[in-house]
C-alpha cells in the first residue's frame, strides 16, 4: 500500500535562546544556524521571525509564539562574529509588531544591548583567548569587554561582561549577582554599556539644529497648535515634550494612558508629525509602516509617585520623570535607546531634559519612569558647530532563560 504524503507541512526546529536583557525579552539566533533563505534580508526571513513570535496575532497575545503580547517582549536578536575590525559581535535586531505583519529594522533595543555580549560568549562568538585573558587568576574572575557592532544602526557599544572559572576551571558568564534594576523583579550581575559615538559625525544630534522647537501639534487634539519640543537623534529619534504641554503630569503608569483610546490616537498623530519635522518621514502617512521610530516622550521636574510595584520614589533621589512610548504603548519602564537619548539630552545645557532636570553642566542624571529610576551618564560637546555625544552609559542585567530550539511549520516562510 502506497503511503500518501502529509497533507501539512512538518515543523522544523532551529537553535535559539531565549534572553532578558534590561527590561525587555527576545529570541536570539546565531546567523549560521537559520535557515539559509533567512540568512539574508527578505521576506523569508521576515515571515521566519514573525511566526517565532506569534504575529501577525488579532488578538495581541502572541500565544502562538514566544512573544508576550507586549513591545517589551516582541523582539529578536540575530548574532554574528564580526567583520568589522576591533569589534567581535554584529548585532541585528528586529521589532516585532503585535498585530501586523512586519518587522522593523529601523533601529535598536538598547535593553537586549545588554544581553548580546553574553550571547554572543554562550554561543561562541568572541574569541576564546580574549575572553581567558579577562580573568584575574587571583579572583578567578573578570570584566570581559564585549565589542559589539550594532548593525541596524551602524554604531559601536562596549558591553563589560563579567565572568568567572568554574570547577572545572571553564570560563563562563556570570549571570546571577545582586544588581537590582527597576522593572525587572529579580536581581542579577550588573552589565556596564557604553554607546559610543551615538550620532554621526556628519549630522547634528538635534536634526532641526535647535535645542528647542515650536513644534505645531495643530489637528492632534490638544487645546494648542503648537509645543515646545527638543527633537534629538541619540540611541534612537526621540520627541522630548513637557508633560504639562500634553495634558499630562508625568508620572503616569501604564493603566493611566494604554486604557484611553483617544489619548493613544493623539500621542500617535502627534509622533507622526514629530517623524515630519526629523525629516525621517516625507509625510505623516509613511509613520504607519515606522512604528519603532520616533519615539515620543515627555518629561517634567522630579516629583514623588509609586512606581507600578507600588514602590515609592521620592523626588529628593531623582532628577527628573520620564515616560516614553514604544510601539503604541506607554513603556513599562525605559527603553534602553530612548534612556540614551535621555542621557544625551540632560547632558546638553538648554534642551527641554536637561531644564527638568534642574539645567547647568550634568554629566549623569537619575530619572524616574514606571518602575522606579535609572541611572545614566553622557557627555556631549560641539564639533564644528554641530553637538555630538561622544559617551553614553548605563548599567542594566541579562539572563538565559532558555537555551534549545524552537519550531516553527516548514511552510511558514
């Protein structure tokens, strides 16, 4: 008797780990292990990841894949070993959309940062003999400096992942340690980042070439035409407004502004204009199919509120309050990029960030945002005329929590 072929096509699994870097989650593949019509930029590979994921979901769940129904965590990471001299890991990363199917490449996951030196180390990535030379024999640990080249946006970032002989005296990452960062609930090992040379040399960090601008927010639904505004292009395009301008006080917590409709219309309508006048869209239509960038945000002095765990911060520890939209939706706690962005614009005496948070020369500010406070460090200066940030910093923690494979139908992309 003649066997009849499936009528469906089988799944296929390909290697994966499953990580948290900072306040996010995302699936990270090493590029030689998919497929190879997804080892190159294209639909395939597009429709490979969004099927990991589990969009396009209607429902906004992703329960048919290993995101969480949430921006935080409807991301991938795909590793390489560099070609790029003095580096040691390309980086590649993609947002997710929820609902649609697409994936934007536009920019990068500054939490997941965290994350990829360790990555790149569990899967193989950085030299073996520079990661030995990082130990000290007296500790039997060390800081592994991690050079990374972040692909999406042509940029440098150092990650200083620490390390330690095992009993077996292999060298492993140390991933456990005693790091508390807001928003995420457990304590882990604290990961230093650098982001270096954040903006191009050839453009301005302030696209409009001001550090302030009126900006007309005419026919988005606020009871004026037109807001002050400090756009900046550091870590990612951000849109920095006063919270009172928006109707806000700047210390909303999810359930205040993703519960409301019509306020989510308004911050979209007014991030498309944004994208307008950063001259990274020719029209407010093509904001549709960008939805990782801009970001918007708005910022006020600092004040005292209970971050979402219902833990106090006090207005006397922080600087200023911040809070931020990511993909439609006000952030739990900080992207990493939008916190470089924040640390770029606090450290440049005029802009909107840098008043809130008290003006004058800063070279670090803590802000407040939904789960508590965050630390950054900048400095900026001006090179011909044109302001850079030559350093941003920050400190965050990542974590394994799945190393196997994941499966995906044959057919599916």
């Amino acid at each position: 008797m003649t066997q009849s072929k499936p009528k469906f096509a089988p799944q296929i699994s390909i290697p994966a780990t499953y990580m948290r870097g900072g306040t996010s989650k995302g699936v990270f593949f090493k590029l030689s292990d998919l497929p190879e019509r997804c080892q190159v930029a294209g639909k395939a590979r597009d429709n490979f990841l969004l099927r990991v994921i589990g969009s396009p979901d209607p429902y906004g769940k992703q329960i048919d894949g290993l995101g969480n129904g949430s921006s935080s965590t409807s991301k991938t990471v795909i590793l390489s070993k560099s070609d790029k001299a003095d580096h040691d890991v390309n980086y590649l990363f993609g947002q997710v959309n929820i609902a649609k199917p697409m994936i934007d490449w536009a920019g990068n996951c500054g939490n997941l940062t965290a994350a990829v030196g360790a990555c790149a180390i569990n899967m193989g990535l950085v030299d073996a003999d520079k990661i030995a030379n990082s130990i000290d024999e007296s500790s039997e640990s060390g800081i592994c400096e991690v050079r990374i080249w972040q692909e999406n946006i042509g940029k440098t970032i150092i990650a200083h992942v620490p390390v330690y002989l095992d009993e077996k005296s292999k060298v492993q990452v140390q991933e456990t340690g005693d790091f508390e960062l807001d928003g995420v609930t457990f304590p882990a090992a604290e990961v230093k980042i650098e982001f270096i040379d954040p903006v191009d040399s050839s453009s301005d960090m302030f696209p409009t070439n001001n550090l302030v601008d009126d900006f007309d927010v005419s026919g988005c639904g606020l009871s004026t035409d037109s807001v002050k505004a400090t756009f900046i292009s550091a870590g990612i395009p951000t849109i920095f407004m006063k919270s009172d301008d928006l109707g806000f006080t700047g210390i909303e917590l999810q359930g205040d502004i993703n519960s409301d409709s019509e306020t989510l219309a308004k911050l979209e309508k007014i991030r498309a204009k944004g994208g307008v006048a950063m001259g990274l869209f020719k029209d407010v239509s093509e904001a549709q199919s960008s939805q990782h960038i801009p970001k918007i945000a708005w910022i006020a002095p600092a004040k005292s509120y209970s971050a979402s765990s219902g833990k106090p911060v006090d207005a006397a520890d922080i600087d200023l309050v911040v809070r931020a939209m990511s993909m439609g939706q006000l952030h739990h706690a900080m992207m990493g990029t939008a916190a470089v962005a924040i640390a770029a614009a606090a450290t440049t005496q005029g802009t909107l960030v840098n008043q809130a948070a008290g003006g004058g020369e800063l070279g670090e500010v803590r802000f407040g945002h939904p789960s508590g406070t965050l630390l950054v460090g900048g400095k900026t200066e001006q090179v011909d005329g044109r302001w850079q940030a030559k350093k941003v910093s920050m400190s965050r923690s990542a974590r394994r929590i799945m190393v196997g494979e994941v499966f995906v139908p044959a057919d599916s992309f």
